[in-house]
C-alpha cells in the first residue's frame, strides 16, 4: 500500500507592507511639536501684555492708550 501526501505552500509576491506605525509616530510627534510651538507662543504673549501693563501704568492706562492708538485720538 502506498500513501501520497499533498503539501500545499503559498507564497505573496510584492506585498504591501503595513505602514500605518510609522505614519502614527509621525503624528503623534507632529502633534506634540505643534503643542509645544503653541504653547511657547502663548507664554510670550502673555509676558508681552504683563510687560506693557506694568510700563504702561496698569491695565486701565494700557486699554486708553490701546484705544487712543486705534482710533488715533
């Protein structure tokens, strides 16, 4: 008596490849980036307004001569 044994192999030829990793590491480090240049813009407006209120004389004097330089009064 003889036995045959089939085996079957496949075999994917040009695959694409999963890059969905590496385009999530991107993201997320291009997410935090555009936080940390927002924040840094935010901390040096708010530095700016405290300086111009304490050259200015306080915030009623920096709103007059905010509106004054606006309406050119």
């Amino acid at each position: 008596m003889t036995t045959t044994t089939r085996t079957r192999t496949k075999v994917n030829v040009g695959q694409a490849v999963n890059t969905q990793t590496g385009l999530d590491t991107v993201s997320k480090g291009s997410v935090v980036v555009m936080g940390l240049v927002s924040a840094t813009i935010g901390l040096w407006a708010t530095a700016c307004f405290i300086g111009a209120m304490i050259t200015g004389g306080g915030p009623l004097q920096l709103a007059q001569s905010w509106f004054s330089a606006i309406t050119g009064i």
